[in-house]
C-alpha cells in the first residue's frame, strides 16, 4: 500500500520486517497453541527492492526445534507487478520462544496454558 512506501515507491524494510516476523510466528504456531514471541533475529540483508503493485511472498520453515524454541528460516521473494518475474528479496532466521502469560519461557509440548 502506498503508505507502506517511501519517496521512491517502494515498501520500507521495517515494513517486510513486521510481515517476517508474522510468518515465523504462524509457522512456530504448529508446533503448538502457545504464546509465541520472538526472541532473535538474524541480519537481513535486501538483495531487491519491493515496489507498489508486486504481490510478496513470504515462505517459513522450521529449521530447529528445542524445548521451549523454535528456530524459523523466512524467505521472501517479490512477483512483480508489471512482468511476474520473481526476484528474491530478503530471508531471515528467527528464534521463536513459548512463553507463559507472564512471558516466562515454557516447554511448547505441553498444552497451552491459559
């Protein structure tokens, strides 16, 4: 969306940064119904700009799973608006934590708690 440019027209990084981090908590999500926050986030370089118009997508995967963490690979890439060319874009890696309603970091195999 056009408030989500700058003067150039194409999207902020901080922009494809939120949606990042959205992808790895909705892939930490299947490893079970807790809280998820993110405790870490690894450098993000972008390889190609996003312009208004491209459609982007946001592919995650888990990588690495410990007792109370996740660890997410997402790989972003752009189709763009005027030829569907795909370029990528940007990936990252993110260390998802279960956390209780404190945000004390629990075991995620066990049921959510409320």
């Amino acid at each position: 969306m056009p408030r989500d440019t700058n003067h150039y027209g194409t999207i902020f990084g901080g922009v494809i940064l939120s949606y990042i981090d959205q992808a790895g908590f909705v892939e930490a999500r299947h490893h079970g119904q807790h809280r998820w926050v993110t405790a870490a986030i690894d450098r993000v370089e972008f390889k190609a700009p996003v312009q208004v118009g491209d459609v982007v997508n946001f592919y995650a995967t888990t990588v690495k799973t410990g007792t109370k963490s996740v660890t997410v690979t997402v790989e972003v890439e752009a189709e763009r608006y005027l030829d569907s060319s795909v370029v990528p874009v940007t990936a990252a890696t993110l260390v998802m934590v279960a956390v209780d309603a404190k945000g004390s970091p629990i075991p995620f195999r066990q049921p959510p708690t409320a």
